[in-house]
C-alpha cells in the first residue's frame, strides 16, 4: 500500500543509518523476479520497530480519498504500529463521515476536530482566483460577481 510505503521512506530518511535487519528485509525482496514489494505485515513491524525508538508523528491528509478498503487497512496498520511503539501520534485529516471510522479503531485515543470554511474565506478565495484568470477579456464583471456569489451558497464542507 502506498501510504504505508511513504511512511516508512520517510521515516527510514531520518534514519543516520538503515539498521541491518531492514536492509536484509528489502534485499531478500529484491531476489524475486522484478523485485516485490515489502508486504503490509511486514511495513507495519519495521514502522512499528523502528518508531519504537523515538518519539514519531505520523499526519495524513485527506482520508476520505481513500477507498473505503484502503482506509480500513490504513486504520488497521496505523493501529498495529502504535501497539508496537505507544510513544507514536498520529494526525488525520478528512471529511467528517471518516470520523466514525476512525473512532471505531482508536475508540481508546481520539479527538475529532469539525473544521469549516467561513463565507468569507470563500469568497476571498474565488476573488483570488478569479484574479489569477489568464483569460480575462472573455469574463465581465457582472459574471465575476455571480460567481462569488452562488459560490459560498454552493460550497460543501471541502
């Protein structure tokens, strides 16, 4: 799984030196034929070991972007790791319907935090756009000011 995967490289980065016991892990993987990737179990006991050692936060934006089945398994990895290293934070982001999910696999330790746009922030942020149209002869301003206008009124909780 990718998430997991770009965890651990970044994790590993950080690392002054690769411990041997991983480094055997990924050369064992590349003896297959066109290499294999290291499995989910495998990336979720050498996050799990190396963060162990160190204090770690993991942020993941935008969890509602993953399929349903892929965020179950990210919930379940991220789940695993801190039963291995209980010093390890994790912060997500996502829409409020993945707030569930997340509480029912960490019930123990969550804290869900509602964000929403404010009207105004909206609208400053179409006026910004709008500003950065290469096309602007092909707009007037009375359709610029419809757009700032039905935009708040349309907007959902992105």
């Amino acid at each position: 799984m990718s998430v997991l995967g770009a965890l651990l490289k970044q994790v590993l980065s950080s690392l002054d030196k690769i411990p041997e016991d991983i480094t055997d892990a990924f050369r064992r993987h590349k003896k297959f034929i066109g290499g294999r990737e290291l499995q989910i179990p495998e990336v979720v006991k050498i996050l799990g070991s190396i963060t162990s050692t160190q204090r770690t936060y993991f942020c993941l934006d935008a969890l509602d972007e993953c399929a349903a089945p892929d965020r179950a398994k990210i919930l379940l990895s991220l789940k695993e790791i801190i039963k291995m290293s209980p010093t390890t934070r994790v912060f997500l982001t996502g829409r409020p319907y993945v707030g569930g999910e997340v509480g029912k696999h960490f019930p123990e330790g969550t804290a869900l935090v509602s964000i929403s746009p404010r009207k105004d922030d909206i609208i400053d942020y179409s006026y910004a756009k709008l500003a950065e149209d290469t096309t602007s002869g092909e707009m007037d301003a009375k359709l610029e000011a419809e757009i700032v206008k039905r935009v708040p009124e349309t907007a959902s909780e992105m």
